[in-house]
C-alpha cells in the first residue's frame, strides 16, 4: 500500500480492488481542518482512501477542497470513482443505480431491488453486489443478533469518499451545468453536509470500537456490529475484549445543542432498542456510549454522568492524539 503522502495515480483500478481506506485517526494529519470536529466533518467527505487525501489541501477548508478537486471539469478527482468502474465493468448503469441507492446510507436486499427498475426479479441484483464488493466498492453485514439461519443483511458504500461523490458530485457531472461551481456547491452541497457526515458517523464509531476503544473505554472491541429489526435498531454494538457488551449512538449534531432536552435523549432511545434484541441478554456488563462530534450538550453530559452504565466519546476522544 502507498503512503498517504506518496504520489499516486489515482485512477489505476488496482486502488479500488487492494486499497482499505485508513480510519480516522490515521487519516486526520491529512484532512483539512484543526478541531476535532472539522476532521471528522472533513473524513466523512474525502474518506481514508490513500489516494484521495494526497490531492488534499489542508491549509483551506472542505468546501474549497470539493470546489477545486471535485467539480471542476478538470478536477484531479472529479470522475474517479466513474473511472474505476468503467475500467472494471462493461456497461456501468445498474451499478450504478446500486451505488446510488447506497450513498445515503446502508440498505437492504428489496430496497436495492427497487432502486433497479428493469429488474424483474430481486435474485438480478446479486451479481452486482457480488462484483461492487470484488471491486471493494460495497460491502455486506448482518445484524449481531441475527438468528443462525437469517438471510437479513444491509449493503453499505466502503468508504465515506464513494458515498459523497455519488450522492453529491455524480448529479453535477450528468447534470446540464445550469449553475456555476459556487452557487452549486452552496445551494446543493453545503446544505446537505450536515445529513451526510451523520449518516457516516456509525461506520466511523464502529471502527473506532475496532482499533481505538482500548484507549476510550479500555478495551477494543472483539465484535463490532449493529443491531436492526423489526423494534430495535442499534448503530453501533458489539462485545469488547474484556467481555462486556456495548450498544452505541452516533451523534454529529447532537438532536439539541441548545440548554433545552428533547423528550426522548439518546441514553432513553437506547434503553428502548436494548429491550427489544436478545443480544447482551443477561449479561452484568452492559454499556451505553453516545458518540458526539460537533458538540456535547450539557443536559447530556449530565445524564450520562448520573449512569454507572453510560459512557460518552466525543469528538477530541475519536481524534485522540491525532489532533496534536
């Protein structure tokens, strides 16, 4: 694998075939940005994909960084993820559409199903998916407690980068050009940010419990996961080495910033979904941990304060020693 700062042709297919995109710790001395929060909000934009944090500039900000790298015609990386699939696939439109359905977050086998029209049975979709994951463009989950025989499972875009770009920059290179760069970017892009990088947020929290929980909660994670079904739905969960269970909330913006607690916080959204899945049942250690990355209320901070069973990993925490 190259170095993050090595030069890299970055439209050679091999990057999307053997390249796992670096986390967010290792990824951060290359993102634009100098609070914890900006590196998160500028991960969820570019990912960890070697080649793409090469062509970053970390003296300006993220949106300078899409307006010179992404949208101009020229731009170093405005039709990379589209080149890697036309080198690697004959007629790139299903896939397409599958990626489409994808980069506003993870899905199932009918939603998938629907997001091709000409499709007219659901098994059509499978080689897709099969070829996007060779491809390392998509890969696949299942829920932790999923009963041995359960054929439930949610597709996910890899890396954060190839999510942004279908769900932002694709419409703008297909489209008319009725707009310039910067109106397009501040009436279409800016806005839409803020849905984006929480939509990222579990993928970012269940690789922190991965490799970084040792430092956070004093145990990495030996099975990390999410929890999904017909009453629960849990982002981030898991066992941590030292055996004790997990259930998480991943929040950007948290549901209040201001003084003011919404009716239902996030500890209480969890002890909900906890009461619905047999994972962790009658386990003694159990733990609820709120991830935040722009800010933490103080309501909050109170509330899980008053919890033995509570923990909160804000934004400084997932940045770790990777913000000095």
């Amino acid at each position: 694998m190259p170095s993050v700062g090595q030069h890299v042709d970055i439209t050679a297919p091999s990057l999307a075939l053997d390249i796992d995109g670096l986390p967010l710790r290792a990824a951060a001395p290359h993102l634009p940005g100098t609070r914890a929060s900006d590196k998160i909000r500028a991960y969820a934009v570019f990912g960890g994909l070697p080649g793409v944090l090469a062509h970053l500039d970390t003296s300006v900000t993220v949106g300078t960084n899409v307006r010179r790298l992404l949208l101009p015609d020229h731009g170093p990386l405005a039709d990379v993820p589209m080149s890697w699939l036309e080198r690697s696939v004959q007629t790139v439109t299903r896939y397409v559409s599958v990626l489409e359905a994808l980069c506003v977050g993870e899905a199932e086998w009918a939603d998938l199903t629907r997001a091709i029209p000409d499709l007219t049975k659901s098994g059509q979709v499978a080689p897709y998916l099969k070829r996007l994951a060779e491809l390392g463009f998509v890969r696949s989950r299942r829920s932790l407690d999923a009963a041995p025989r359960s054929r439930s499972t949610r597709y996910a875009i890899t890396d954060p980068f190839l999510a942004f770009w279908v769900r932002f920059i694709l419409p703008w290179r297909v489209s008319e050009r009725a707009s310039e760069i910067v109106p397009y970017y501040a009436d279409e892009i800016r806005p839409g940010i803020r849905d984006h990088v929480q939509r990222m947020m579990p993928m970012l929290c269940r690789r922190h419990m991965e490799i970084d929980a040792l430092e956070t909660l004093g145990s990495n994670a030996r099975d990390s996961g999410s929890i999904w079904g017909s009453a629960a739905e849990i982002p981030v969960a898991g066992t941590l080495g030292s055996g004790a269970i997990y259930y998480g909330a991943c929040l950007w913006d948290p549901p209040s910033s201001r003084p003011r607690k919404p009716e239902l916080t996030p500890l209480e959204h969890l002890d909900r979904a906890i009461r619905e899945t047999r994972y962790g049942f009658g386990r003694q250690g159990r733990i609820r941990v709120v991830f935040t990355g722009r800010s933490t209320p103080t309501w909050l901070r109170r509330e899980v304060a008053r919890r033995d069973d509570a923990r909160i990993v804000d934004a400084t925490s997932l940045l770790g020693d990777a913000l000095t």
